[in-house]
C-alpha cells in the first residue's frame, strides 16, 4: 500500500513510541511489561483506526475522482456529437444538392452570420487522458475543434462575399430569380477575381465538411473503446451518427 501524508505521520509516532518504551526498559528496568503491552496495544489502536480511516478516504477520493471522469466523459462524447451533428445537417441541406455540379460556387447557399454556433469542448477534467496511453484521443479533441471552427469561418468568409459582392453584381446585370443566364456573360461580369475566391472557398468547404464527420465518427469510437477499457464496469452514452434521414455520401 503506498503510504504519504497523514498516514506517514502515523507511522512516524508510533516508531516513536515503541524506541521510547524500549529505551525505558532498557535504561531502567523499571516499565512493568503490563504497562507496556497496554502501551502498545493502545499506539497499534491508533495506528489501525488512522489506517482505516486513510484508507476510506482514499477509497472516497478515488470514487470521486472516477465519477468526475464519466461525468466529463459523458460530456465529451455529446459534445463530439454535436460538432458532427452541426456539420452533417450542413453536408445535407446546403452541399449535397451541388456538390458534383460545376455552377456550385454560384449556387451554392450562403448562411446568414451566426447562424452556427461555436462550440467548445472542455478540457477542464479530461487531463487523465494526457496522462495514459492514449494522449493522441485528447489531441484529437482539441483539432477536431479547429477544423469546425476553420469551416464555420471558411462558410461565412464565402457568405460575405455573396451578400456583399455577388449579389449587388448580380442585380446590376439584370439576373433575376426564375430567369436564365448566360453562363459566359456573367463570369464575364462578375471578374475572375470574385469567382477565384468563390470557387476556392466552395471547394474547401465541400472537402472540409466531408473530412470532418468521418474523422468526428473515427475519434468518437477511439473515445469509447478506451473509456470502456479503463471503466469497464461504467456506463457512458451512446450517440448515432446519422441524422432522421441518412445521408448518403
């Protein structure tokens, strides 16, 4: 059992003791051995009764300590959800319906500023993680946070310049909801420039979204095999990665 602390104290006084009754007997002679086994019982009561109690509370403090780690591990696990949640229903309702046409820089839905919202994983009580054989799950967690934010930033770089540049061009040339275009005279009209940075931001944002949920799905099974690995008699919540109507990529 390894020992510190209080429980090193203990320890420490009742060496203490037992050289200081020794000693009596030995420079005296004069410690009845009834007195002295009554000593001794007494000092081993206290070293007993403080073993025990250090004991509880270590057993306490490490029940303490598990159920904070599910209890974050819980939160984690929804949190990893939830960033692939946002990002699916994006890939479902804005990129899938243009992502193998070649006008989806044009088409392309913009969003409207905040529409998506940040969100953070907390780290505060995963550092058990850092310190056991998987420290690259606790990485992992804090660049799959990057990449959403990356794309949250990626979407709403491209949402400006369609509100702000596209659509004014747009209107100044005529093109109206419902009416056809000459596809030539547009891009003419709206300058290379406008559709570059169009075209790479539409482009990095297909590729980002798809990369993101399959590495969200790919760390979310890491996290649970080794949750349930060390805390094999606990519990944690089982999330599915797929929305009410499957997407198919």
């Amino acid at each position: 059992m390894h020992l510190k602390g209080d429980h090193q104290i203990v320890i420490v006084i009742v060496v203490f003791f037992l050289g200081f009754a020794l000693r009596g007997v030995i420079e005296t002679e004069q410690v009845p051995l009834s007195e002295l086994v009554a000593g001794l019982v007494t000092i081993l009561a206290v070293y007993m009764g403080a073993s025990y109690a250090f004991r509880l509370q270590n057993e306490k403090a490490e029940k303490e300590l598990v159920k904070k780690q599910i209890e974050t591990s819980n939160r984690t696990i929804y949190t990893v959800y939830d960033i692939w949640n946002v990002q699916k229903q994006y890939q479902k309702e804005i990129v899938l319906p243009y992502k193998e046409k070649d006008d989806a820089w044009l088409n392309m839905s913009p969003t409207v500023k905040g529409m998506h919202e940040i969100i953070k994983v907390d780290t505060s009580n995963l550092d058990f993680l850092l310190s056991s054989g998987k420290p690259d799950i606790y990485v992992n967690l804090l660049l799959e946070e990057k990449r959403y934010r990356i794309l949250l930033s990626l979407i709403e770089e491209r949402s400006k310049l369609i509100f702000e540049d596209l659509n004014p061009k747009m209107e100044s040339f005529g093109c109206k909801p419902g009416i056809a275009v000459d596809q030539d005279k547009l891009e003419e009209h709206l300058g290379p420039d406008l559709i570059n940075k169009l075209k790479k931001l539409t482009d990095a944002i297909i590729s980002h979204v798809e990369e993101n949920t399959a590495s969200l799905e790919e760390l979310h099974t890491n996290l649970q095999d080794y949750l349930t690995e060390i805390h094999p008699n606990e519990n944690f919540i089982t999330v599915q990665f797929t929305l009410d109507d499957e997407v198919q990529t």
